[in-house]
C-alpha cells in the first residue's frame, strides 16, 4: 500500500512551511551532484507513534490577489483536498479569523476529507490564549495549537493525524508485482501502460505533462499478477511552476515508494539526460528492483552497432545502478513489450532473494581466497562472517575486524561475487558494517 499523504494547508503567511520543516525534523534542501537527490520541497517522508506517511507543504494555496481569489482558492485548494488523505488546516493566532480562512474550511469541510484544524504561532507555553477559541467559528472541530518555530504541541498534533490515517489493506494480494512507470514527460510511459494492458486507458499527448496523476492498471497473464501504476512525468524542480504538476510529482514519487519494480523510461530520440540519472536515482534511494526502459526505439536510424554504441553510453550514464538490465522497445509499435514481463519476473525474484547464511560464508571464503581483502599501515581488514537479516532489496552484514578497512572498492568485489553467484540482476544491495559495537551501512 502507498504511504498516507498529509497536506499542510492554509493561506499565505501562516507558517506552513516552517510547520513543514518542524514535523519532518529538518530543513528540506537539495543536494546537488547526488544521485536521487530529487525530493521537492513539497514533500518529505514522515513517521509518528509507527504511522509512515508522506508530509506535503501545499504551497499552492497562496493568493496572488484578491481579484482572484475566489476562483484561484478553489481551484487550488481542490488540487490539495483531492491528493491528500489527510489534511492539516493552519491558521494564525497572530491575525485571528479571517475570511480567507473561512472560504478553505468552507471547501475543507464540503470535501469529506479528514481535516486537522492546527492554530499555529501559539508560542507561549501554559493556559491557551483566548483568541485560541474563536477558531471554532470554522466548525472543523477541536483547534490543535502549535508553534511550528519551537515545536510545542506538534506531538498532539502529530498524534490526531495519526489517528487519522487509511489504516493498511490487508485483503492486498501477497502475489501481485507493482511496477512504477516512471520517467520525464513524453517519454511515452502511458503509451507503453496502454501497449501493456491492450486498451487505450490513459490519455496520450504529443503534449508533455497530460498524465497529472498515478493511475492504478491491474492486469492478470500467464507470467503473472500486476498492477502497472503509469505516473506524471517528473521535471526539474524549476520546471515545475504550476500547482497541477507540483502535486502530479509527488504522486510519482509516492507510486515510486509502493512499488517493487520501477521501469525507467528512456527516450531514444532524446537520449540521456540528467534529470533522467535523477529520477532512476530516486528509485535507487528507495532501494527499488529497477529496469532502464528506452523506448521510441523505432524511430532511430540504426546500424550494425546503434544499439550496442548506445546501451555502452547508457551503462556509463547510470553506473550508480549499473545492476539495471535494460531493454529496447518501442511502445507505440509494440516491439519487445512483450519480454517486459519475464524481466519484471526476473528483477522482482532478485529483489525478494533471501540466501542462507552458510551459502553467504562459502562465497566470502571463496572471494578472500581468490583477492585478498586490502591492507592499511600493516592492518589487514578481516571478514569475520556474512548473514542476511533481510530482503526487499537484499541486505546484508557484514562482520569485520575494522570496519576502517572495508574500502568501498572491496565491498564492490564482494558485492558482485554474491551477485554472480546468487544471479541478483536488477536489485540494489546494500551492506551493513559492524565491528564489534559499532555499526555503519553502506
């Protein structure tokens, strides 16, 4: 099941997105030059009392002009009510009630949709100041109130929504594989989901951005169980300016997070670029099985080595998940679509992969025998054992005599032994480092 998504809104000046920044327990800031650094500053993972979900700061509520407020206000705020499951109304003790405040919950509680009211700038500590009350007048229930710069009350706050939340689908079907179609806009993510499914479900456009929301697909064959989700093309953070994509996006990273599979999408007639190692690289951040899709392959002019010369480009575009396999397709002449799903099969069984722990020993054996594990002035680094404690991407320990030693190099030899082995294609790995009481993951 996706996680929750929890939409702070209000109007301007109310301290959403210091409430934003308090809840997630930091400021959101992107870090350039890293692969999958691709979170919006919309959006952050949050977790309370063993509740997971998505915190949104909705920074499109704000109100350019009181010419237009009535039709800006609804449109806007409709975008946030539709995507949310939960919705933190802030208001301003500071500057009391105002009208504005009164058109949201109008549309908050017509919605149907769970509303925390929270009063924010609440900064004193002790007996509630009496403007606290007059927020009843919303008729949105019992006011939370806060201060996001000090951080008094969030726990209250923090709990009410928790109480909130869609409790987890049971019934889900255990064999179902979810695949996230992801990639930029007018990569042909819906044309492939309606190649796959055989019907024409999602609108397709020349027009990059038509797809505004992750649309479900369920689809049952003789290699299995799956549901496609198809996601609104993913922009640079300065391309996306108006609120109907800013909140398309973090439904994508959402779909990304409750998959198993993500299928990457290339544009051949584009070729690679940077935002492309983003997005995969968000998939790999979120230790996803991942397959590099690269389609319109059909309106390439090929040699004898076009595709050969280009998945060599490829492999050294995304060498930080150089485990993907990749396939070239076309999606709107169905080429290759059909091995699309024995690589799901394949990717999936990887991701899911458990090994027995004396397996794992006997390929550590084998790996120190056949390279020595590296040296530092006269320290040799020792590999005590290796155990597997879970999948989803397979993750292992690694027990070592200093965990100094355990260069980033040899844990690329041992990582590749085991995947040699085991057959791991299309799944992250990672590796836990312990040295007697100390711990650090790789």
């Amino acid at each position: 099941m996706s996680k929750p998504i929890v939409a702070i809104v209000g109007r301007p000046n109310v301290g959403k997105s210091t409430l934003f920044n308090k809840l997630v327990g930091r400021r959101i800031s992107i870090v350039e030059d890293t692969p999958g650094v691709t979170r919006d500053r919309i959006y952050a993972p949050c977790e309370w009392s063993g509740h997971a979900f998505l915190l949104a700061d909705t920074g499109g509520l704000d109100i350019q002009t009181e010419d237009v407020f009535v039709s800006n206000i609804r449109e806007q705020a409709e975008l946030a009510i539709d995507t949310a499951d939960v919705i933190v109304f802030v208001v301003d003790l500071r500057s009391g009630l105002t009208a504005q405040d009164g058109e949201i919950a109008d549309l908050l509680r017509r919605s149907r949709r769970p509303v925390v009211l929270c009063v924010n700038k609440v900064d004193s500590i002790g007996e509630l100041p009496p403007d606290v009350y007059e927020f009843y007048q919303l008729g949105l229930g019992d006011p939370y109130p806060v201060s996001s710069v000090h951080g008094h009350g969030t726990g209250d706050l923090l709990d009410r929504v928790a109480t909130l939340l869609p409790q987890a689908d049971e019934e889900e079907d255990k064999d179902v594989i979810h695949v996230a179609v992801i990639g930029k806009p007018n990569a042909g993510k819906s044309s492939l989901v309606n190649q796959i499914i055989g019907e024409s479900r999602m609108l397709v456009s020349d027009i990059p951005g038509t797809t505004r929301d992750a649309v479900d697909s369920q689809i049952e064959n003789e290699y299995g169980k799956y549901t496609f989700v198809d996601t609104a093309g993913i922009r640079r953070h300065s391309k996306v300016e108006d609120a109907v994509e800013r909140y398309s996006v973090m439904r994508a990273f959402s779909a990304v997070e409750r998959s198993e599979v993500c299928m990457m999408l290339i544009d051949a007639t584009v070729g690679f670029t940077d935002q492309d190692s983003k997005i995969a690289g968000y998939a790999h951040e979120q230790g996803k099985a991942s397959i590099i899709i690269v389609n319109k392959w059909d309106l390439i002019d090929k040699s004898t080595k076009t595709m050969d010369n280009f998945k060599k480009k490829l492999e050294n575009d995304f060498s930080f998940m150089s485990y993907a396999p990749m396939l070239f397709i076309s999606a709107k002449t169905g080429k290759n679509v059909n091995k699309l799903f024995k690589l799901i099969n394949d990717v999936h069984a990887s991701y899911g992969k458990r090994i027995s722990t004396g397996q794992l020993n006997d390929v550590l054996s084998d790996a120190t025998a056949r390279v020595q594990p590296p040296t530092d002035k006269g320290k040799r680094l020792k590999i005590l054992y290796i155990t597997q404690p879970a999948t989803c991407p397979p993750t292992f320990v690694v027990f070592v005599n200093r965990s100094a030693l355990f260069h980033f190099s040899y844990q690329r030899y041992l990582e590749n032994q085991i995947r040699n082995t085991f057959g791991l294609v299309g799944t992250p790995v990672r590796f836990i480092v312990r040295e007697r009481d100390r711990e650090t993951t790789t």
